[in-house]
C-alpha cells in the first residue's frame, strides 16, 4: 500500500502546475504492476485505495485554501478535508482495481476498470470529474483528441500508454512497439489538428477585467471600494471593447438593489454591454449569477448558476448543519445558495450568443454539452481566489482549455484574482492576465470550429470503448473455461 501511494503521487504529477505527463505515466505504471503482484482481490482493492488516496491527496493539495479564507471560522476542517477528500475519491479506484483482478488481472480489464471509475466520479453524487487521468494530456498535442473522445478517452488512453511503457522493461518488449507506435502517431495527429485551428481574426474585440481581490478582503468595507473603482476605471478605459466581461460576485451589492451600481458602470462602459457577476435574492432564495448589462444600462439577461459546489455554496441539510456551526463557505446562512433551472445562452447582438458558466460549472463536459442550442463561444466567470495561488487556479484554466477543445467553441475567461484569458477552439490561449494581478486586456474573439464529434455524442464513446474492453474481457474468459470443461 505504501508503494501504491508513492506511484499516486507521482502519476499527480502530470497534473497543473507540474505538467510533468512524462512522469505520470511512470506512475500509472508502477501502480499497474502493484496491481499485478496483489495475490487477492482483496489486496488489489487496497492497493487501489491507497494510489488514489496519494494521487487525489497531491492533485487536490488546493482544497485546504478556501479553509484559510476564514481561519476562525473553518480552520479546523481543513486537514480533515484534504484527507477526507483524497480517501473518499481513492474509494473509486479501490472497487477498480478490486473489480480488475476478480475479472482476471489483465492490462484490459485493469484499463477498463480505472477508466470506467473515472466516468462514474465525474457524474455521482453531482460529479467531481476535477483531476482526471485524462487530464495529463491538456499540455500536449494528445489533447486534441478530447474532440472526438472526451476526458474519458483521454483517460483509456493515458492509461493504456503506462502498460505500453512497463511492458517496455519486461522480458518481452518487443509487445510494446504497436502500442508505442500508436502513441506516436496519437501525438503526431493531435499536433497536425492544433495547427489546423481557425486562423486569428482582429474583432470583435472583447475586455477581460481582473480587479485581484483577495477572498479574505473581498467583502471588507474598506476594500469593496477599492476593487469596484478598478473594474469601473478598466471598463471606463479606450479604446471601447465589443464586449467587457467583470468576473464572478464583482458587483458589491445584490443586484435587486444595485441600481445607483449598475448607473456608474453603465456610464462606464458608454454604450458597450457588460456581462458581471453578482449576487441576486429572490424571496428568501439567494443565487449566484450572471447578467449582461445592454448599451442604455439595462439589465437584459440574467443566468443563475445552476451546479452549485457541495459544502463550498450549499450544504446538504444545510438548515440542520447550521445549528452545529457547519455553513457553506460561500453561502450566507442554513441551506445557502439555491439553483438555477439549467444551463442558457445569453444574445450578445453582434458577438453572437454565449453560453454561461459561473466557476465550477466549467468543470463539467456534460453540462456544457447540456446548452439549449450550440453558442458561439464559451464564456466563464469565475472567483478562483478560493483556491490559492499554487495548483488550484491553474487546473482551473485547464480544464476551461479542455472544454475549449471538447466542444470546438473558444472560451473568454474571467477570473477575480486570474487567470483571466481567451482560449481559440483548439485550447491555445491567446492572451491572458496573469495569476495574482490586477489589470485588463483586451482580445479578439476567435472563431469557432464546426461541432466536433464528442460535441454530438459526449461520453457515449468512452462509455461504449469500456463496455467493450469488459466485454472482450468476460468473452475471453468464458472461451478459456469452455477450452477447459473440454
């Protein structure tokens, strides 16, 4: 077990900010071949809890940060939620690769087995699908492929490429040259699609304004002042944008009661629309959202945040929580914020329409795919103060790249505290304002890429590819018992 954890950690590393795939995948491989020399089901079950449990613990390192926002208040959580987390998601690889050696101990069933535990922790219990195995790939040529395959299929194939690398230092390698053959050619195709992108066009122009407003300032009186004059002064600033996008909670009061608010940026902007982030109440409801002020200074739109964080904007039983001093970070009180009906697109006249997503929601593949209609382009705002300074904001871009790539759209990012940045249709960041900074940059819109495959189809491929490998698996199995019965 202790093993195990070592070869997680490592296989974490291919993860934002390291970027290190190259030793992920040696990783993957070492946890393969504690797979291979557990005696037990049982045995491969806690070898595959305790990788997880030193992969997750690595690639999740961020969680502790929004604990230290309020050290009095949810200080003492913070170890308890590293660990919690990195055992709790460690569960998935755990039933894995207990599942993978009952079906036999192969490669391909223990390929089929991670993967397949992958897909389903990206959709239970509202899904977590943060640091994938596929997630190695985003940095690389490798990723293009997540317009055909998802997440999930880069998964298979960083997975399948770590049994290619240890059957390279077994007694038989010369097993590993077609599988290293097609990893070279996996590479050479991605790359060919990454050149094959739109080409750069000179408008429209869009603003990304990032004011870096610390969690732990960010609703302090004598700050809110501060912050809110630099969003005003970059959105006030010419040459005048096509659009200007203010990160996520960037207006400082609810947006029932904002009108004063909403005149200062309006008079701002000077006819150029502005999508802002801010906070609305309804009755005793309260929810996280997103508007798009018009040219008169109108509110035209608005867009609820419809897959709100466990435990960050809403606590299950929240109401019953609160009474044992257990809130959601984010939230106000009790039951926190509530959520939208779903996801929606804004009409942004001339720029064509955009489809929302407010922080987390750009984590999740299906909900982007879930859109009424297919947008012009992504648009996520988004707080990643919660998250450090260190690996949390960074995955958070990657995947924003990911979704990019995924769908064929480009992605404008907003970000409070960054990285705020445009994203083409093949994952390149076009330009971007650094982490930890205040200031704005204005960029052009690029172009979109016709509907991709994984775009019309989601997870199905991925989900039929580890259907087959199981198939393929128990089809095997029963032929050897029938050779045997024989």
């Amino acid at each position: 077990m202790g093993v195990a954890a070592v070869f997680g950690a490592l296989a974490a590393t291919g993860q934002a900010p390291f970027d290190l795939w190259q030793l992920a995948l040696v990783g993957f491989a070492g946890l393969y071949s504690v797979f291979l020399t557990a005696g037990t089901a049982r045995r491969a079950g806690w070898a595959g809890w305790a990788g997880g449990t030193g992969y997750f613990a690595l690639a999740l390192c961020w969680i502790v940060e929004p604990f230290l926002v309020d050290i009095a208040r949810h200080g003492w959580m913070a170890p308890f939620a590293l660990l919690f987390m990195a055992a709790g998601l460690a569960l998935f690889w755990g039933a894995a690769m207990m599942l993978a050696h009952r079906l036999g101990r192969g490669a391909i069933v223990w390929i089929g087995a991670l993967a397949l535990a992958e897909l389903v922790r990206s959709y239970v219990f509202t899904g977590f699908p943060w640091a994938l195995i596929g997630h190695i790939w985003i940095p690389t040529a490798m990723a293009q492929w997540a317009g055909f395959v998802g997440p999930h299929g880069l998964s298979l194939i960083a997975l399948a490429s770590a049994v290619a690398l240890r059957q390279l230092f077994t007694a038989h390698p010369a097993r590993a040259v077609v599988p290293v053959l097609l990893l070279a050619g996996l590479f050479a195709g991605g790359a060919y699609l990454a050149a094959s992108g739109p080409a750069p066009r000179a408008a429209p122009v869009v603003r990304l304004i990032q004011p870096n407003a610390p969690q732990h300032q960010k609703w302090d009186p004598d700050y809110v002042p501060i912050f809110f004059r630099r969003l005003v002064e970059a959105t006030a600033a010419d040459p005048r944008p096509d659009l200007i996008v203010w990160p996520e909670t960037s207006v400082p009061v609810y947006l029932e009661y904002a009108e004063e608010t909403l005149k200062v940026i309006a008079e701002a902007a000077s006819g150029v629309p502005v999508v802002l982030g801010a906070q609305r109440e309804e009755g005793e409801r309260i929810f996280n959202s997103a508007a798009v002020l018009d040219g008169q200074g109108r509110i035209a739109q608005v867009y609820d945040k419809h897959h709100l964080v466990p435990f960050g904007e809403y606590v299950p039983l929240g109401d019953l929580m609160a009474r044992f001093g257990i809130h959601g970070m984010a939230a106000r009180e009790g039951a926190g914020f509530s959520a939208g009906p779903g996801p929606a697109l804004f009409d942004l006249g001339a720029l064509g329409t955009a489809l929302p997503l407010i922080c987390y929601e750009a984590v999740f593949p299906q909900d982007v795919g879930a859109a009424p209609q297919r947008p012009g382009f992504l648009l996520q705002i988004t707080n990643d103060a919660w998250f450090g300074r260190f690996s949390g904001p960074y995955q958070h871009l990657s995947q924003a790249r990911l979704r990019a790539i995924e769908q064929g759209l480009p992605m404008v990012r907003v970000a409070n505290t960054g990285v705020s940045a445009v994203i083409d249709a093949r994952g390149r960041i076009t330009g971007s304002v650094p982490l930890g900074l205040s200031g704005w940059i204005d960029l052009p819109l690029p172009e979109a890429l016709p509907p991709t495959i994984y775009a019309r189809i989601g997870d199905l491929f991925a989900a039929g590819a580890i259907l087959a490998l199981f198939l393929a698996v128990i089809g095997n199995k029963a032929l050897q018992n029938g050779r045997k019965a024989d």
